[in-house]
C-alpha cells in the first residue's frame, strides 16, 4: 500500500501535468470507486472544473479545483493515477478517467478496486480524523510522548493509528522501529522519554529520505506503487535502503543476525530480535 513517501511523490509527479488543466470529460466504469457524492452528480461537477492546489493529509491527495470543489484520492491498495497522452486506451483496471483540455487523459487504475475518490466543498469532512502531518509544529516529541502514554497496545500497532501521525504504514512503522531500536510489540506506554524522542527523530528521517528516493517500490511485477511517470510508471528508490522490511532470515546491516517476522497488531512485522530487545 502507499504510504506517505509515495502519496507525496505521486502527488509531486502528477502536479505540473494536471496544473490549471480542466476536466473536459469524465468517465467512471467502477462505481463504487467514487465514494462521494453520487455518480450522476460528480460527472456533472467535475466536468469543467481547473486543477489550481495541490496538497497531501496522510496518505490522501487533495486536488483543489476551481470551482470550489476538492478531489480526494486514496490509493488504498492498488491504486495509481497517471496522466497519458489521449489516444492512450483505458484497460480493464481503468476505473475512472478524466480527460484534460489538453488532450491528455488521467488515469485511476486499480486492480484490486480498494481506491477511493470523493468531490466535496470541504476536505475536512474526509481527512477531519487525521492526526498531525509529521513534519507539522505540532507533531513533537512532546506531543507523541502525550499520545504513547498509558497506552496498552504495541507500538507498531500506534504508529500504524492514523490519529497518532498521517501517513505510516506498514513498510515504514517497521524502518522506523529499526532505526530507533524498538521491539515493535513493546506496549507503547512502556518507552522511556529517550526511546520516543528516538522515535520521533526515525520517523521524520525516514520518511524524508524515502521522499528524496521517490518512495519504495515492492514485489516485482505486481508491485505496491509505480510512480505516476508515463503509462507504465517507474519504480521508486527507497525499498534498496529497507534494512529490515521483507528481509525475513536475512543479515541485520546493524548486527549480522538474522531477521525475523512476527504478527503484530494483524500485520506482518519485521525486525532484529538482538538490535530490538523486547526487555
Ligand atoms: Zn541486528
């Protein structure tokens, strides 16, 4: 699934194609795709409508249009937009497309169908539960020692909370634990002042670098997340800096032993028994 480092460079990607374009057209052949409002409804407002902002809440991209409305997409799953040049022809996994007054075509593609778009005058009304944006004032090791104490479940399974920072999911809850040494059952409740300043510092870096890479691309052919760079898209850089990631029985870069893989919070979980002590 993407998580914010491949929201954000999709976001980035997509920017200069679609600024102060307008939707000449609109199609959608997977329903349920469009959360909000009702289908007749949104073909009827999008049509006519410029790209004028460009932001990210989380792992959500919030389109600005002119005439007032904003487009939210969650990829979800599977989900990838890109724009095209016209003629290029929607396939089976082409559930919406938006025809540019440049000739250019966007594409939502999305195999598994988890992707949702919304059309509404006030964003809050789907991204209004977030927590703080991570590299917001706001989200300080103060802030995230005040959200961590007392609390019961594990770590990994917080920093998966999406009230407690937007934008991490599995693949970087896991680097982050790594980086700061973590055992990602821990009860979060249990870190000392000094183990969540070093969480706070590993989940700004690494999201950070994983921005700077283009985010992280997995599993080959089927991959999680393809930049939105023309129809094929390209891979992303981050997942060749995974130091523990899907690298089950393979070296810790930290220590040589070998990782492992437990089920935290219903998610698969990676990580180094001897650099992430439990006790
Ligand atoms: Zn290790």
């Amino acid at each position: 699934m993407p998580e914010l480092p491949e929201v954000e460079t999709s976001l980035r990607d997509l920017e200069p194609l679609l600024r102060e374009r307008t939707v000449a057209a609109a199609q959608v052949t997977w329903q349920r795709t469009i959360a909000t409002p009702m289908l007749d409804e949104f073909l009827a407002r999008i049509v006519g409508q410029r790209f004028v902002g460009f932001t990210r809440r989380g792992k959500y991209m919030i389109f600005q249009m002119e005439g007032g409305d904003y487009l939210i997409v969650h990829l979800r799953m599977t989900g990838r937009l890109s724009v095209e040049a016209g003629d290029a022809a929607a396939d089976a996994h082409t559930h919406v497309l938006l025809t540019l007054d440049d000739g250019n075509t966007l594409h939502f593609r999305d195999p598994r169908k988890f992707g949702r778009m919304w059309l509404v005058q006030n964003p809050s009304t789907v991204v209004g539960a977030l927590g703080p944006e991570v590299w917001d004032r706001s989200f300080s090791v103060a802030a995230l020692a005040k959200m961590l104490a007392g609390r019961k479940a594990p770590i990994k399974a917080l920093l998966l909370d999406q009230r407690i920072a937007a934008g991490i999911g599995n693949i970087y809850a896991d680097e982050v634990l790594f980086a700061a040494r973590i055992h990602p059952a821990r009860s979060a409740g249990s870190l000392r002042p000094a183990e969540v300043k070093r969480v706070h510092a590993a989940i700004r870096d690494l999201l950070a670098r994983a921005v700077e890479r283009g985010g992280s691309s997995l599993g080959g052919a089927s991959t999680n997340y393809r930049r939105p760079v023309g129809s094929e898209g390209i891979t992303g850089g981050f997942q060749d800096e995974h130091q523990v990631f899907r690298r089950t029985g393979q070296p810790c870069p930290r220590c040589g032993g070998p990782i492992e893989r437990m089920v935290v919070a219903q998610r698969s979980t990676h990580f180094c028994p001897h650099c992430q002590p439990y006790a």
